[in-house]
C-alpha cells in the first residue's frame, strides 16, 4: 500500500486503531435535515460500500443522524465490518419528532445513547465514542463537561466503550476532561475559511491527538472563494479537493471526515490526498480566511 494512499495514516494515541487520514462522514446519508430516511437508500448504501472498498477506514456517525438511520444504513451496507475499519459516533443530544437537536446528558441519556448506537450497528463495543457539546448553537461555550465525561470513563471501565472524544469543545474543555480520562481526539468546525481552533490544533498535534475538522468543505454553506476556485484551476483540481488537501497539509494530526451521499463526490474527495501544495499555494490558501467568505477576493 503506498504510504500516501488516502492522505497517509494515523494512529490515535495510546490505542491501535490506525485508520487514513481521509475517512468519511456519514451524517448527509440522512434524509433533509438529517431527519428520516434518504430519498436514495441504495445510493447511501452504495456511497459507503465505494468509500470502504477504496480503503476508507475511519467512519464518522452518530446515531441521533436520521434519529438511528445513518447508522442502520452503516450496518446494512457494511455489516459484519472489516477488521480495522473505525467507526466512530457521538452523544450529547436526542431529536424529538418535531426534528430538533435536545441536550441528552444525563448519565441514562448517554448510557442509552451507547446501547443505541451498539445496537443499530450491530457491534459488542464502541471504537471511539465522541461527548458532543450541544451548546446554544454558536460554537464552543465554556462550562464544565466533568460529569459526562465522567460518564463515558465509567462505561469505558465496563467495556462498551474502547475509547473517548470531545465534540465541539474549547481548549479548557479538552483539559479538563483529559484530567478525568484519555481523550484521543476531538471534533470540532474548522476549514479553510472558519480557522478559530488554530491554536488548539498545535496543542493537540504536539499531544499526538487527533483534530477531526466537522464541516470540512463548509458543511450546510459550501466553501465558495475565487481564490479557491483559482488555485484548483491551476492544479487542475476541483475546488472541493483543494479545501481537502489544505487540511491535509495543514497538520499531520488532522483527520478528514468529508460528507457526501454522491458516489462521484466521494471519489472526487478521496483523491485529494494525491495533491500536493507548495508552501506558497498553503500560503496562499491561507489568506482566505483573512477575508470574508464568499466575497471576491
Ligand atoms: N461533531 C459535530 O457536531 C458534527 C457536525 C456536523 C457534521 N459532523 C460530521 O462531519 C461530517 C462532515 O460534515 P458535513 O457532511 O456536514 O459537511 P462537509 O463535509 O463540509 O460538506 C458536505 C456537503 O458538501 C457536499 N459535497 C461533498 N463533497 C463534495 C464535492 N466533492 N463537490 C461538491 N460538493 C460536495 C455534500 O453534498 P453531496 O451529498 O451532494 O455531495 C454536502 O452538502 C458529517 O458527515 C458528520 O459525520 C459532525
């Protein structure tokens, strides 16, 4: 296997879970507004059978996506799983039939969270299970996460849970529950235009822990720039594999988790890990997030 297949690997610490750098997030498998079914279920299927046949080994889900249908979808396409594929979830919120995202935090909310997920994928245990702060919707809010992250360490100790990470948290946050258990990596917004955790990624790349950006192409509001769109025309790449390939460059300990329910998405973003970026397109690419998206520049 060449060691840049997939953007190189990554061994998230302290456990032996290697997985590529390029893996994929399941969320938009999901009807509209992540709610129900999708309007192609053999698409979605087809979609991830694609992305694990080219190698893809870390998967991202959460089984509040549909509620339980991204994950249902993940059983029925791959089940029973490859040895060293990873899937990743997460907990912190439940969505009531009237299609919201509720807080699910107490510690019967997120040990029925872990049977649930358990139970839709078909698996013994979790690889990794991510606390996803819910917050009021703007980004990381401080405010203590001892008591689920607690919560996680004691269903760790029974064994449904192989490893921990945080979701949408702050720097204090990561601290404060790396005090309580080992935390292997964390989830937050981050692209090439939306680049508050800069100095969280150094932290975590020095620790060895895995930044794994959510909406790495923009998520709801794609990435839309000229200089984007400008320098894939010169490399002769779409502006999609650019954004991906500059998080790749960005930090070794950056995980790409790209959503798409299109096989031709999928491919177009596995291979961005074959381009590469001189340090003046990385420069370059990095003046994006000094203007404001969207506007010429
Ligand atoms: N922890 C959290 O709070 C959190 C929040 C949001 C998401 N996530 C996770 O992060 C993953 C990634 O986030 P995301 O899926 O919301 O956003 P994203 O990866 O930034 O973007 C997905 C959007 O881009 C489109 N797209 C994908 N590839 C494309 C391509 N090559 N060309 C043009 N458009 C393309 C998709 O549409 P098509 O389907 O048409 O390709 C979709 O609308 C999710 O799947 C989920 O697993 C986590």
């Amino acid at each position: 296997m060449s060691e840049t297949k997939l953007g190189g690997q990554f061994t998230f610490r302290g456990t032996s879970l290697t997985v590529h750098r390029i893996g994929y997030g399941a969320m938009q498998l999901a009807g509209p507004g992540v709610w129900g079914p999708p309007k192609d279920q053999d698409g979605a299927v087809a979609v991830l059978r694609e992305a694990v046949a080219a190698g893809v080994n870390h998967i991202d889900t959460s089984d509040y996506y549909g509620p339980h249908v991204t994950n249902q979808i993940i059983r029925q396409a791959l089940h029973p799983y490859l040895a060293g594929l990873v899937i990743v979830t997460k907990l912190g919120a439940r969505r009531p039939p009237d299609k919201s995202w509720q807080p699910a935090i107490s510690p019967e909310d997120l040990t029925a969270g872990v049977h649930d997920n358990l139970r839709n994928l078909g698996l013994d245990a979790l690889d990794i299970v991510n606390y996803r702060v819910l917050g009021s919707g703007h980004g990381p809010e401080e405010g203590s996460i001892a008591q689920q992250v607690s919560a996680l360490a004691d269903l760790r100790r029974n064994g449904l849970i192989r490893h921990i990470g945080l979701s949408n948290v702050t720097a204090s946050q990561v601290a404060e529950a790396q005090a309580i258990t080992d935390i292997v990596c964390v989830q937050n917004n981050y692209n090439l235009a939306s680049r508050h955790d800069d100095a969280l990624i150094d932290d975590m790349a020095r620790q060895g822990i895995a930044y794994v950006p959510f909406f790495p192409l923009g998520g709801f509001t794609p990435l839309q720039s000229s200089t984007l769109s400008h320098v894939a025309g010169r490399l002769g790449a779409t502006p999609m594999q650019v954004a991906l390939a500059w998080l790749l460059h960005r930090s070794p300990n950056i995980l790409l988790i790209p959503g798409t329910s299109s096989v031709a998405h999928l491919r177009e973003n596995l291979a961005a890990g074959q381009l590469t970026l001189s340090p003046e397109t990385q420069a370059e690419l990095d003046g994006i997030a000094a203007a404001p998206i969207g506007v010429p520049h």
